[in-house]
C-alpha cells in the first residue's frame, strides 16, 4: 500500500500524497470525507457577475437541448427533401457518435488546458457545425454537419459542469443543475415548436441558422466575465506536456470500435442480413478494438481516456451505468415519437411539436422542483428512485399507441413520461460532483457525460434497425401488393402521398399498422432501457450533499487510509493565509 508523504512545510508548499489505485472519492469507507481543498477556501463570485456566468452556461446548454430537439419534427420535411427516410438513424448517431467519442478527451483538456478557452472553442465548433447544417446541399453533407456540431457539444454540457463547480458552493449546485436542466426543458419545448414553425413556413434550415446568433450571446458573456483561478494550474506547463496528458492512442482505437458498433446495429437486418460478412465482420471488429482499447487504458492508468481507477468507486460506477441506460432510453424516444404523430396521426411538423409539448413541459417541471428540493434536503436518491419508475411506467404505455389513440392517451403518457425523465439528466453529474475530489471533476463529469452519449448513439441505432425491421415485416405481411422499399426511402409525413401515388389506398391502414409496429419496436427499448436505470439507481449510496468538504487543515491531519482511498489527491496545498486562499475564483 502506497504511502503518505505529508507534512507542513515552512514556505507554505504543497503535502503530497502518493497516487491511489483506488477511485478518487470524496468518501471511504463511510461518509467521512477525504482530505482536500474546501469549499470555504474558494471565494465564489455574487450579484450580477454570478448571474452572468450562469446566464452564459444556461444559453450554451440552451444551445445543446436545441440542436438536439428542434430537428424531431423537421425529420419530415429533412428526408421529404433528401429522400433519406433510411437516413433518419445517422442523423442522430453521427451527432451522438461524435459526442460519444471526444467526451471523456474533453475531460483531461479541461484538466490539462484553461477551462475557459476549452469552453470557448467547444462552442465555435459548435457554431461551424450548425452552420454546415443549415446549408447542407445533401443528405451525406448534412450527416457531416451533425457530427461536427457533435464534437462542439462534447465539450459544451461537461464544460458547463466543470465551470459551475468553480462557480457555487457544493450544496448550491443540484438547485444550479435543476435550472440548467430546466433550460434544458425549455429548450425542449421550443425545440419542437420552432423546428415546426421554421419546417412548415419558412425552411428547416432556419433549425440551425438559430444556433449562430445565440451561440455567438454566450460567447461574449463567457468572454467577458469568466475568469477562474485555481489550485494546480496548468498554465505553468509547457504544450508538449500538456499534450502528453492526452490519450491520442485511446481515441483513435474509441473512435473506429463505435463506429463499426453502429454500423452493425444500423445496417443489420436491412441493408445486410444479420449473418452477413459484413455485420460479422463489423461486430468481430468491434470486439478486437474494444478490447485493445481497454489495454490501452489499462497501461494509461490515469492518463487514459476512461481512466481504470473511476471504475473501481460504486458510485462512479453506478452513476456511468446510469446515464448510458437514461441517454438510451431517451434520445430514441424523442425522434420516434414525433415521428408516430406525423406518420401516423398524419400530423404537420408544427402540429406533431406542439403534440411533444406534454412530456417535455414535464421534463421541465420536474428538474426544476427536483434540483431545488435535493438542495433542501441534501439527498438525491428520494428523487431519483421514483422518477426512474415514472419513466419506465410512462415509456411502457407509450407502447400502447394505437393508430387513433384520443388525446387522453397520449397526452397522458407523455406527461407520465416526462415527470421520470426530468431528474435524470442531473442524476450522475450530481453523483460525481458529491464523490469525486474538485481536481477530477472535468474528467468524472465527461465519462458520465461519455456513457449518456453512448447510450444514446447505440439505441438510436437499434432503434432505426427495429423499426425498420418491423416497418418493412409488417408491410410485406399485411400489404404484399406495396414495396416497402419506397416508405424506407420516403419521408415519415409521405405515407399517405405515397399510397395514393400507387393507387394503394385501400392499404391504408395495413401500411400505418406496419408502420405503428415499427416504432412500437423502438418504443420498447426505451421501456427496457428505464427498467434498467432504475435498477442501477439502486446501487446508488445513501450519501448525503455536504454543505462544505473538508479543508486543507484537514489533509495535515488526515490519516494514510483516508487519502489513499481519495480521488485524485495527487496534491494537497496548505493556505498561506486567510487573506491568500488556496482556491479562489475572481
């Protein structure tokens, strides 16, 4: 067991303590906290600069829940002009794909760069992908555009988390979270209602166009009233040491094992069948560069990209697992819930957002109240254990949707839905930020935020390859006079068009049945998927948010056990003075 090298020094240097193999927790065995830098020794910014700051992290995160909403009901008019029905899959996974990859790299560079330039180009990225979005001559170009807009949000959401961390006291943040969840929610209700408007009266570009003016708001804000200082800096470090910290080889082993995951789950079935060379070659792939790519991290050790020593903590673990089964039971949800109201209900896009209002004005409510009530009572679990089941409950009659469902119904259900899935996209940056020490949380904060990525990207995926199995098995069993090809290649608001086109009314109600099995099929994911975080939750300690964390005073007294079992206590400062604090923010 790695020893403890402590002790006050005469020139107010650092205690040092040997690196841990164990996860870097605020917490051992019980509740006591591990030694490091407090809260109280931070000095928080107040009035109008604090709510600046927060405006700023609301408007980026604004921007993310946007993007990612206000395309579900522009998926009409999208593959109504490219013909890329069979598209509908990538332009989802390549956002999420991109995300998904660079997400835990964004973790070091927050470690290892300045926060605030970090969060700066995550946002110009951004910015250059809407861009390409909104002028996308092609369905491919617009794919590409997805992925780039991904690689801006990668760093955007946990850039936001890292910034707030240095910004409010531990015990203020869920009440942060919930705001920035309900802005999040806000996003979501305005997603659908300006992705309908801008689809139905002017052109679905206008989706993206919107991004650049309020991308360019936060850009100023963040530049003009953020500044952080704080203990360990990197500024002190040469590039080339920086770079180091990075794990290049990791990425690039991550990057190509996803995609050739997606690739088989989306062309499974469909373009190839499941026996295929191809979709074998593809899943044998991803298994060897899986598994090299955890030896890399093996060898990495806390350099790595999803560094060993957070896996081995309950609650990390717990709060990973938690977030990829929420992000895939969600982000399959939202696209293919939209798409029921416009294929089915035949449905304009501005009348199918307006549908989505009820699940996402509860998804707003309920991060709001639960963001401030876990800050009253310092408990996240009392929230998170029964929201879990609303969310699976609320997903499973979704499945019931029948091709005339009345308003009761599926208003109804989305409500059910949506007062579970509010607090989960707080649920695992709240765990971390209560486990982990101030210096890890920019890399915890992105493998939660990785594995939410994750989820999402495969279970779209999977979705697209069920629903499209199911959509093409029904039509060929219940209307064998029409070809199913043509509804693959169509837009999801063309199927009436379509069977008129052919002279094929009278399989009307055949193709919607086909059609209503599909997204039945992607529906139910999203129910297992839910059942699956609320089992993970379970795992979750009862650990209560203290309202400050131990000091620096503490470390000098802290026990060899108590810092070997910390997270990240590479280096504990001793504060020169009261008037000097180790850890301030100006």
């Amino acid at each position: 067991m790695p020893s403890l090298v402590a002790g006050p020094s005469t020139d107010g240097s650092s205690i040092t303590a040997a690196e841990s193999d164990t996860p870097p927790t605020q917490d051992t065995a019980g509740d006591q906290p591990t030694a490091y830098t407090t809260d109280d020794d931070r000095v928080y910014p107040k009035g109008l600069k604090l709510f600046l700051i927060i405006f700023a992290l609301c408007m980026s995160v604004f921007l993310v829940a946007l993007d990612q909403t206000i395309i579900a009901p522009a998926l009409g008019t999208i593959t109504a002009e490219f013909q890329s029905v069979s598209d509908i899959g990538w332009y989802g996974a390549a956002y999420l794909l991109s995300t998904t990859c660079l997400q835990p790299t964004y973790g070091t560079v927050y470690r290892v760069f300045d926060v605030k330039t970090t969060y700066l180009a995550a946002v110009a990225v951004f910015e250059l992908g809407s861009l390409v979005c909104a002028t996308a001559p092609s369905s491919n170009a617009f794919i590409v555009g997805r992925a780039v807009a991904g690689m801006g949000t990668a760093g955007m959401f946990s850039g936001s988390v890292v910034i707030l961390s240095y910004t409010l006291p531990l015990r203020q943040r869920p009440a942060a979270f919930g705001l920035i969840g309900g802005m999040w929610g806000i996003a979501s209700v305005a997603g659908p209602l300006l992705g309908g408007a801008f689809s139905d009266h002017v052109t679905w570009r206008w989706c993206f166009y919107i991004n650049l003016p309020i991308g360019g708001a936060a850009i100023a804000a963040i530049v003009f009233f953020l500044h952080i200082n704080r203990v360990n800096s990197p500024k002190n470090l040469d590039l080339r040491t920086r770079l180091g910290e990075l794990d290049f080889i990791g990425t690039a082993v991550l990057i190509p094992a996803v995609i050739m995951l997606l690739l088989a789950l989306q062309w499974g079935g469909t373009a190839y069948a499941w026996k295929s060379a191809h979709i074998i070659g593809l899943f044998c792939g991803f298994g060897v560069m899986t598994v090299i790519f955890v030896g890399i991290q093996l060898w990495k050790g806390d350099e790595g990209t999803l560094p060993p020593r957070l896996f081995k903590n309950r609650n990390v673990l717990c709060a990973m697992m938690f977030s990829f089964f929420f992000g895939a039971g969600f982000f399959p949800l939202v696209y293919y819930l939209s798409l029921y109201f416009q294929a089915i209900q035949g449905d304009s896009a501005v009348q199918a957002g307006i549908k989505l209002l009820p699940m996402l004005i509860a998804v707003v409510v309920t991060s709001v109240m639960t963001g401030g009530l876990i800050s009253v009572v310092g408990y996240y679990n009392p929230f998170i254990l029964p929201c879990m089941v609303l969310f699976a409950v609320g997903a499973g009659m979704i499945t019931t949707f029948d091709i005339d469902s009345p308003l009761r119904i599926w208003f109804g259900y989305q409500v059910l839905a949506g007062l579970g899935i509010g607090v989960g996209f707080q649920t695992g940056v709240l765990v971390v930020q209560n486990t982990v020490s101030i210096e890890w949380v920019p890399q915890a904060t992105a493998c939660v935020q990785f594995f939410q990525s994750l989820g999402g990207s495969i279970f779209i995926a999977v979705a697209q390859s069920v629903f499209q199995n199911g959509l093409i098995k029904g039509i060929e069993r219940n209307a064998p006079g029409v070809p199913a090809e043509v509804f693959i290649h169509s837009g999801a608001s063309q199927v009436r068009e379509i069977l008129k086109q052919l002279h094929a009314e009278r399989y009307t109600e055949a193709v919607l049945r086909a059609y209503l099995d599909g997204l039945r099929h992607s529906y139910y994911i999203t129910a297992a998927c839910a059942t699956a975080a609320f089992f993970v939750a379970c795992g979750l300690s009862w650990k209560k948010i203290e309202k400050k964390r131990a000091g620096p005073k503490d470390a000098a007294e802290a026990s060899p056990a108590m810092v070997e079992d910390g997270i990240g206590v590479r280096e504990l400062r001793l504060p020169e003075s009261k008037e000097s604090p180790s850890h301030s923010y100006i």
